[in-house]
C-alpha cells in the first residue's frame, strides 16, 4: 500500500474520474476533509454525490479511470471494503439494507465489546425494544435510519460518511438523531462528509464548509449556511453561473 505524505489530512480525494455502467459519473473531484473537519455535500438527484462516498467506501461497480483516494495517508485506491473499514472508514446508508436472520445486538456486539456504551447509544436513539429483532425488518424509514446511526457510532470510525441520514424520515426522528450525532462529533472530534438535501441535520451538526456537486462536478465551495440559502432561493443553476464566471474573469 502506497503512503503519502499529508498533514492535518484526514482524507484527499485528488482529480478522481469514476465510472458506472461504462458511463462517466464522476470527473476531475478534488476533495481535502482534515482530522475533525465537517464537510456538508449538496447536490440535486443523480449529480453523483452517493457515486463519491461509495467509490470512497470502495463498492464494486464503481472504477476509477483516473485521481487518487488518500485516506490517512494512503492510497486506498484499490483496497477492498473490508480494508477500509478496518483503517477507520464508517458508512451510514441513504437505503440500509435488509438482513434476515440476523439480530440487531449481534451486530452490536460484533462492532463494540462495551455493553454500557451500547445501551447508553441504543437509550439515546431509542432502539432498546429493536435489539432483538432482525436487522432493519419491519423497521419504519425512522427506525431504520436510527439503526444505521447506532451501528455507525459503535463502530467508530475515524471518517463518517453519511449518506443523506434524513432521508424519509419525519422532524422527530432527525431531531433524535441530530443530537445524537451532534454530541458524538464534538466530543470525539471525527472527521465527517455528510450528503444532504433537505438541509435539516445541518441545525444540529456544524459543518465548516459545503462543496456542491452537479453533473459529476464540483462546482461550489463556502460557507455551509450560505451555500444552502442560495440553493433554496436561486436553485443549483445559480452555483454553475457563479463558478462560470469566475472561471472567465481569471481567464481574462
């Protein structure tokens, strides 16, 4: 495995063309997540935002045709999943997938061997009746998503891709698990790429900066507060006149 030099980096995603289905879906990426650093990703449907956190995590179907993917400084680029999650990587599924047979606290007890911080996560996001049953079945779009959340902070990682956690799920339980993550995130400083829509985890997380991706690209960076207040008044168009521009008047 190839080390690279970084400092302060927890992640570096450098000039990363990904392909799908023999169809271009990510081009020229450059990403930097530093060691604490929250990171909020918009984008409107099929831009390749959930594309970048599963090429990240190294699912299959997703070739990288050219760029680098840096984590703690080294080359992941061809590291299987299981790889990367044992140097630190953490995913939390936009879709959680269903797994008959076997039980929540066995996944539990495979990802943390500290019983009291089980119970005191599965308290916190109000899954202490679901540990018994089978992984995500007849779990509501709420409950799944808390399932996913306790399953991502037992495991703790050192990088937390989140994968529109908010996704189908009512105020309740966003505000559930927004505390929950909020509180995880300060007190055990993790580094954070968060994939949002809606915008509505962004009231309880801080996030330091937002990227916007569109059309495979990234078009925007600022201020996530006032990255997404121009989204919601202007639209996405908006980010690709501004990034236009710019580009012309350095060119000129």
């Amino acid at each position: 495995m190839e080390s690279v030099k970084t400092v302060g980096k927890m992640l570096r995603v450098e000039n990363l063309k990904v392909e799908a289905q023999k169809r271009v879906i990510l081009e020229d990426i450059n990403l930097n997540i530093r060691k604490g650093e929250v990171v909020a990703l918009f984008g409107p449907n099929g831009s390749g935002k959930t594309t970048l956190i599963r090429t990240i995590m190294g699912f299959s179907g997703y070739k990288i045709k050219e760029g680098r993917i840096i984590f703690k400084g080294k080359l992941i680029n061809n590291l299987p999943i299981e790889e990367r999650v044992s140097l630190g990587i953490g995913l939390m599924h936009q879709h959680p997938p269903k797994v008959r047979g076997i039980r929540l606290y066995q996944v539990a007890d495979f990802l943390c061997k500290d019983k009291e911080r089980t119970t005191e996560v599965a308290q916190r996001l109000s899954l202490k009746d679901h540990l018994s049953r089978e992984l995500n079945l007849d779990f509501s779009g709420g409950e799944m998503k808390r399932s996913e959340l306790f399953q991502v902070v037992l495991q703790d990682p050192d990088l937390l891709l989140l994968d529109e956690p908010e996704s189908g799920v009512d105020i309740e339980n966003i505000s559930i698990m927004g505390k929950v993550l909020n509180d995880y995130l300060k007190e055990q400083g993790k580094s954070t790429l968060i994939i949002t829509h809606t915008g509505y985890i962004l009231d309880y997380i801080k996030a330091q900066r937002a990227l916007v991706l569109i059309e495979g690209k990234v078009w925007c960076e600022g201020e996530p507060s006032e990255v997404f207040r121009s989204i919601k008044k202007f639209g996405y168009q908006k980010c690709k006149e501004c990034y236009e521009r710019e580009v012309h008047f350095r060119r000129a």
